[in-house]
C-alpha cells in the first residue's frame, strides 16, 4: 500500500520540531516559554494545526529562527493543493453536530446525485471522493444539515435531460429526512445583491464553530472567529428571507416536473 503524502502542515511542523529540538526545550518547556498549551504545540508540530501570527513570532524568538518558520509556513502552505484543505474540512463534517450549507450556484456536494455530481467534476475520483462524504448524512448521530439555495440554481441546466429531474427529486426526498432541512431563496429575494460565493459553518464540539469556503482557485477552512462570525451573520440574513422547509420541497418538485420532457 503507498503511504500517504505528508501534508503542507505536517512538513513545516516537522521543521518546528527540529528547530524546537535544537533548543534543548521539551514539548512542555517550550509550551510555557510561547505561553501556549503542551497539547497545542503537538499539534502545530503534527501539522494538525497552525500558529496565529503572535506565537508564531514567539517560536521565532524562542528557536532565533529568525523568520524562518513563517517563511516555510508561506511558502509550504500556498503551494498546498487543494485536497489538504478538503480532508481537513471532511474531518471536521465528520464531528460537526450541525451544517449549514450556502451554495449559490450548485445542488451541495453533500446532496448531489452520481451523475450530477460528474457532470459537476468531470472526474471519476473526486465524484468518488464527494459520494464517500455523503456517508456523513447516514451515520448513527447525523448532523443536522441547513441547506440555503438560490432558486436560480434549480433552474439551471447540469448535465444531461436526465440530470436534473434526478437532482432535483432526490434534492427534495433528502428535504424530508428528520435532520435536513432545504430552505430555496426566492427569485425576487433582495438578498441576490450579496451572493458572492459557497461556503459552509459547521458546530463541532463543545459549540465551537469553523467554516470552509471556497472560490475558484481553492478551498479553505477558516478557523478565526470574527471570519466563522461574519459568515454565520451572512447565513442568517439569506435565511430570513428564504422559503420554509416545506414550501422549499413544493417548489423544487414543482420544478422537478417541470425538467422532464
């Protein structure tokens, strides 16, 4: 079996270790000298997290790397593809406790069909990929999943005369399950003026929130709060102006029927 590529994090944490090391410090001595906890630091140099601009700056001091570490972090991390930023985000889905889910142009990855999501991606592997995440939604305990659409999306064209009769029919049966709720933005909705890209707010444990968003380059999570706080603002304003769960189903059956020749 190929062992697994070592992510951008997991590398430049490796340098933090070795520069660490070079110190003579313990994992905990240079805990307490970056005023940090023991568990965090094993994390930056796990590659599971990275340091805000504050601590990193203290490693610096404390290593006399002298902007070493920040220049890797730069270097190493917007060289990243994108499928670090995606398996980061697939394992925070897999503990969120609640998704809402704002997508403006297409059905959510997490809702899509096979061949919707082909004629989305182009690409067998990452149809997989995208298909294997939706296992999340079957779990014991799913999340509760809020999904925000603009009704335009509905009536866009995806694929094939198939396609979207499908999409649209399996959009609104998932619609019906306890813990999914579909919410479409009207056509006339003001709201449209602010639609400017797809993003997601997940709460994991103890109500801690963190968001992925993403563009047409790549996609990332974003941890800090004032960022994960303007989003989830965002969220609820498109929300108060979009159609209950069950009027939503109505209307995207209505145009299901409407797709087929």
């Amino acid at each position: 079996m190929a062992h697994r590529r070592p992510t951008a994090l997991e590398i430049w944490g490796r340098e933090l270790a070795l520069a660490r090391g070079a110190t003579g410090l313990s994992q905990e001595a240079f805990a307490q000298r970056v005023y940090v906890s023991q568990s965090l630091v094993a994390m930056w140099e796990t590659g599971r997290r990275s340091p805000k601009s504050p601590d990193l700056a203290h490693c610096e001091e404390i290593c006399g790397t002298n902007g070493y570490l920040a220049r890797m972090l730069d270097l190493l991390v917007s060289r990243e593809v994108d499928h670090e930023w995606m398996d980061r985000w697939v394992s925070v889905e897999e503990r969120a406790t609640t998704l809402l889910s704002f997508e403006p142009t297409v059905i959510p990855g997490l809702l899509q069909t096979k061949e919707y999501a082909r004629a989305v991606q182009d690409n067998d592997d990452h149809v997989a990929e995208r298909l294997e995440r939706q296992r999340v939604l079957d779990s014991e305990v799913p999340p509760m999943l809020v999904v925000l659409l603009p009704e335009y999306v509905l009536h866009h064209r995806v694929g094939d005369e198939r396609v979207m009769p499908e999409q649209l029919t399996h959009l609104a049966t998932m619609a019906r399950r306890p813990r999914i709720a579909v919410q479409i933005v009207p056509l006339d909705s003001p709201c449209y003026a602010k639609f400017l890209g797809p993003f997601v707010v997940a709460a994991i444990e103890g109500g801690r929130e963190v968001a992925y968003v993403d563009n047409q380059l790549r996609g990332e999570v974003v941890e800090r709060a004032e960022d994960v706080a303007f989003l989830r603002a965002q969220f609820d304003y498109f929300r108060a102006d979009a159609l209950p769960n069950r009027q939503s189903i109505e209307l995207i059956e209505r145009i299901a029927s409407q797709w087929h020749p």
